[in-house]
C-alpha cells in the first residue's frame, strides 16, 4: 500500500495554512507543505537512469491525477523543473499558484493554438465551446519539453532504447503514452510472456496465413496457450493482442505482432509480449 499511497499524493502534502498579514500585502496566504528537495535537471542528469525512470513514473502519475482531479482537468502554466521537488524519489508540485482548471473557450479551431517556442498545436473545438483536452495536452507537452526529452533516453539500457526513443516521441505528439513496458522489461517475470491489460500495438503487423485481415496477421485461438503455441511458431512474433471478439464457432481473435515498441491504451484488448529471447 505503499505504491497505493503515493498514488493518492501525487503533489506535496499540505499539511496547513494560514490567513495573515504580510509586508504591506493583507491576507496573504501561507501554506506548510512536506519537504522536498527542489528538483535541478543537472543534478538530475547524474542519477542513474533507474532513478530517473522512477522521477518520469511519478510524473506520468501526476499527469493522470491532474487530467482527472476531482476540480476537473488542471493545467500547470508554470511546468518548469523549479517547479517540483522530489520526495523519496518520486516528483511531487509545489506551488499550485500557476494551477488552472477553466477550459478555453472557443468558437472554432482557430483559438484552440497551444503556443510553444518550438511548436504550436491545434486543437478541436468541442461542440459545448471548449478546446477539446487542451490542459491535458499543455501538460504533456511540457512534460516532453522538461523532462522526458532528457530523462528518459539518456543513457538508458541499451535494449530499452527503440521503446524509450517512441515513448518520448509520442508524448511529443500529445499523445498520451505507456511506461508501463519498460516497468515490465525491468522486472521481467518467470513466465515468458508479460501480460499488459487494457492495452493495444497499434503497428507492427506482420502478414500470415491464413489470416482473417489482409495487412496483419489475425488468426482465431481457443485459448491463451494457444495464442502462445502460435506466437512460438511464427519466426517475427514478439508480442500479440488478444480482442475480444470471436468468430461464429467462439474462438478469439487475436493479432499478432513483431514488435512492441509503441503500446497503447484499449480497454478491450490484452498485449502480451515476449519479455526475453
Ligand atoms: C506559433 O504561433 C505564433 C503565433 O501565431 C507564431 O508567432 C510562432 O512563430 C509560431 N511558432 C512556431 C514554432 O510555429
Ligand atoms: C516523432 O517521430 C516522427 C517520425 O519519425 C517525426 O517526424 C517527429 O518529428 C517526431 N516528433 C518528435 C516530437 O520528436
Ligand atoms: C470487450 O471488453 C470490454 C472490457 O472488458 C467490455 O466493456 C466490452 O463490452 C467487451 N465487448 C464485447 C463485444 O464483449
Ligand atoms: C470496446 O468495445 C465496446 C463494445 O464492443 C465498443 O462499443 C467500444 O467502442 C470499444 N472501445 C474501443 C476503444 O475499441
């Protein structure tokens, strides 16, 4: 429970507040909160890469925390790495004074620009009047911009690279993405295959016969062993997707893969892949 315990505090504790007085500012709030040491991105780049990972987890947590905190979705204006303290290892946010949670309103597509130096995005307009996920998206992005880009990649396990390098491709692109995997191939289990739930491979297709779809290998199975016996005998096979739909007769059908270096969220499909050989 103690994994459970830092999901439910992704930010400082707050552990009290008070209303006083302050120079010649009246009511100024004064906030106690645990202590962290503030987080140096240069003293960051001299851990090693297992507790950088850990930094990027814990920050993967608190984008999700924010895009589903119970005010809404909240956008941190401020993303910079001064920003954050690490506690016990784990990124935790300071100061919430940069903290917003209104979505922007719009007319059209065309006031939904999330300006960056480097690159700007456009986003949908929903029908209610709001730029569709656009303080989720802030977050990512700055998240690419201050961390992960530098995080994650360097020098990380060799055979971790292809994954890592899409991973913070991905989360360049605004989309959301699992680091899941790696957790997985760093603690690689007894068994061959890991099992990665609500998760698809989006790519990676390799064509077999006879398969139930032209550009991918799609065969139907009765069972998991099955899946597993197939995956065996297919030279290129690394991973597969277990769907959950059937044919007429009841088998499952299930994608197979060549590789696993993008998976992505599907609440209904399995991957598992083939965590050695
Ligand atoms: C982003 O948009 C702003 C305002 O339209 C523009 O000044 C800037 O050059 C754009 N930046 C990039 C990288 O395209
Ligand atoms: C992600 O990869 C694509 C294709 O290689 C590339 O065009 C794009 O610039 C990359 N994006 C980022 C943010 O690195
Ligand atoms: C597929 O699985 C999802 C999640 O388990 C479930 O919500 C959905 O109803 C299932 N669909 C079918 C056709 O069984
Ligand atoms: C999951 O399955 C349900 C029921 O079959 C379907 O309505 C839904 O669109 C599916 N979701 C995805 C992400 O494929």
């Amino acid at each position: 429970s103690q994994e459970a315990g830092r999901l439910r505090r992704p930010n400082a504790q707050l552990y009290g507040y008070c209303y006083q007085d302050s120079e010649d500012i009246p009511d100024t709030l004064t906030t106690i909160t645990e202590l962290g040491a503030p987080v140096e991105m240069i003293q960051l780049l001299q851990t090693s890469w297992e507790d950088r990972f850990r930094i990027c987890l814990s920050l993967g947590r608190l984008l999700h925390h924010l895009a589903h905190s119970p005010l809404g979705s909240v956008t941190l204006l401020d993303f910079r790495p001064r920003q954050f303290v690490l506690v016990d290892g784990e990124l935790k946010v300071t100061d919430l004074d940069d903290a917003r949670v209104e979505e922007t309103p719009c007319a059209g597509s065309a006031d939904c620009i999330l300006e960056f130096p480097a690159r700007n995005f456009t986003l949908p307009c929903s029908a209610h009047g709001w730029c569709e996920g656009m303080n989720e998206k802030r977050n990512l992005y700055n998240a690419y911009r201050f961390f992960f880009t530098y995080l994650l990649p360097h020098s990380a396990p060799h055979s971790l690279r292809p994954l890592l390098d899409s991973i913070v491709n991905a989360t360049g692109e605004l989309s959301r993405a699992h680091l899941l995997p790696v957790l997985i191939l760093l603690h690689p289990q007894p068994t061959e295959y890991q099992r990665i739930p609500d998760s698809t491979i989006p790519q990676e297709d390799y064509r077999c016969w006879p398969s139930y779809h032209h550009g991918s290998c799609l065969l139907s199975v009765f069972n998991l062993a099955e899946a597993v016996d197939v995956c065996e005998s297919h030279a290129q096979c690394r991973a597969f997707v277990v769907t959950n739909q059937t044919t007429w007769t009841g088998r499952q059908l299930v994608f197979f893969k060549t590789g696993w270096s993008q998976v992505v969220p599907d609440p209904n499909k399995t991957t598992y892949v083939k965590a050695s050989g």
